[in-house]
C-alpha cells in the first residue's frame, strides 16, 4: 500500500519518522477509552450542539482525519452524513477500523448515549450500528488530503500528537481545514501541553500546544472558529493538563 510521500522533512522529530504501522489500536483504546472521561463527555456535549446548529445540507459527506482507535467522532458526525471516511495512515489502526465496522464494540455505546441524549435532534432518530454502514475506512497520509472534498469534518487528538514539530502541526491543521469546502463545519481536539505519550511501550511526538497556539493556527484558513480548554481538572495520566477544542467552519482555501 502506497501512502505517499510526507510533504515535510524527514528527520528523526517529525511525523515520518515514527512507527505508526506499529501502534497498538487495542493498548490504545484501553489506555483512553475503556471509561468515558469527563473531559471527553464534555467535548462530545460540545460537537453534538455545534453539529445540530451548523447541520450541513442532505447528502453530506464527512471525514475523520488519523480517525486511529477512536469512533466517537465518527458517531458525532454520523447522524449528517451519507458517507463518513475515516482516513488513517497506521496499517494497524486501519485493520482495527475495519475491525469494528459496522457492528462496533458496546465501549462506544457510552459515548453514543452521551450524544443521543439530546432531545429532539438527529442522533435520537439513528441507530448508530445500521448508520455505521455508511461509513468506510480509507488509507493515507493526511498531508496528502485532497482539497475541497467533504462537508463535515472532524480531526482528534491528531495535529498535535503526531509530530514534534510545530511547522507540521500547522500544516496538519491546513491540511484538514483545506480538505472541506467552505464553510464546511468542522471540530478539532488537541490535548494540551502534551508531553507526548506511549502506547504498548512504544514513544509517540507531541507538540505542547495551548488553546492560543491552536487559534493562531487555524485563524487564517476559516470562516468562524472558537477555541477553548476543556479540563475537568481529573488527572487522567501524568503531567496530563487537559483537552482543548476547536469547533468552527472552514474558509476558501487560498493558494
Ligand atoms: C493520538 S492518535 C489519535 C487517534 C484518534 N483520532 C483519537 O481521537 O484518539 C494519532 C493518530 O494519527 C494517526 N496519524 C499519524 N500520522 C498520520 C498521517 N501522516 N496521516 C494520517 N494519520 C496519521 C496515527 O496513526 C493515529 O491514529
């Protein structure tokens, strides 16, 4: 499988030069996701109300970029959309996607719960495992996106947790801003002032980012943004200093 070349530098920090073939989707989950956090049923609360609002037309298409062994923002995205692409590099985690789909584990069902307890929206008229047919799983290097493809878009966890460098965090954000059309609703989470994080005993990169380097950064490529720390104040892990979310509509790209 082809995944291209990465766009940036190939030196020991950046996001090329790490084993994301070898990252361990089931260690992960389990390190992440085996209990709903509350920083994380915060951030869902928070995409769900913003998606109902910014709902885009009938017959969207969404995509979740480094989807990884995550599906809850996939389920956020799931009741707008005809297709949802979950678009990964790691052959581990594309095996793992393909894995859960469209019959996934009942851990995601808390965090399907935590959206469908909205009353009165779309998620209370979708059983998420038949809407799961809808959506695929592709391969690829997000530095590769095509442009001004999807309607809705999600990016968690990704940016700033996949590199040591601060010039492919910004690109990674253009990347996924660029890939929507304008105007398009998207949400991004980052973990904040990440110190990086190992996974099955393996050392992945982190970019310690604040909410203020994530505006920065997305300020210029949308139409709307808003960006806030969410932190519980629950240490989860150590040195660990919260989420941050960023939900907003993409602009016109710009050559
Ligand atoms: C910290 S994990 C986040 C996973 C998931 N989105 C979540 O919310 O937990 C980072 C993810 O980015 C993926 N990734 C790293 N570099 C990538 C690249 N160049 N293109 C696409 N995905 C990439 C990794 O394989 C991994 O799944």
């Amino acid at each position: 499988m082809d995944m291209g070349t990465p766009s940036a530098a190939t030196h020991e920090h950046a996001n090329s030069a790490y084993p994301w073939d070898s990252f361990n989707p089931t260690q992960y989950v389990l390190d992440n996701y085996a209990r709903l956090i509350e920083d994380d049923r915060q951030i869902l609360q928070m995409v769900r109300d913003f998606f109902i609002t910014r709902a885009p037309k009938p017959g969207a298409h969404g995509v979740d970029v480094g989807a990884g062994a995550n599906l809850y923002p996939m389920l956020a995205m799931l009741p707008f959309c005809d297709s949802v692409t979950l678009f990964e590099r790691s052959r581990s985690n594309l095996a793992w996607l393909g894995d859960q789909l469209p019959d996934f584990r009942p851990i995601w069902d808390p965090f399907w719960a935590v959206l469908a307890a909205k009353e009165d929206s779309p998620y209370g008229l979708v059983d998420p495992r038949v809407a799961a047919a809808r959506v695929r799983v592709q391969p690829g290097d997000l530095f590769q996106l095509e442009r001004g493809r999807w309607d809705l878009g999600t990016m968690f966890f990704v940016a700033e947790s996949m590199s040591e460098e601060m010039g492919e965090f910004d690109e990674a954000l253009e990347k996924f801003v660029h890939a929507l059309r304008p105007g398009a609703p998207f949400a991004a989470a980052f973990m904040a002032q990440s110190p990086g994080y190992t996974v099955g005993g393996i050392r992945y990169p982190a970019v310690a980012v604040t909410a203020d380097d994530v505006l920065r950064s997305l300020k210029p490529l949308v139409e709307e943004v808003t960006v806030e720390p969410v932190f519980s104040g629950e240490v989860i892990k150590p040195k660990y200093q919260g989420m941050i979310l960023a939900l907003g509509r993409a602009g016109a790209a710009i050559d």
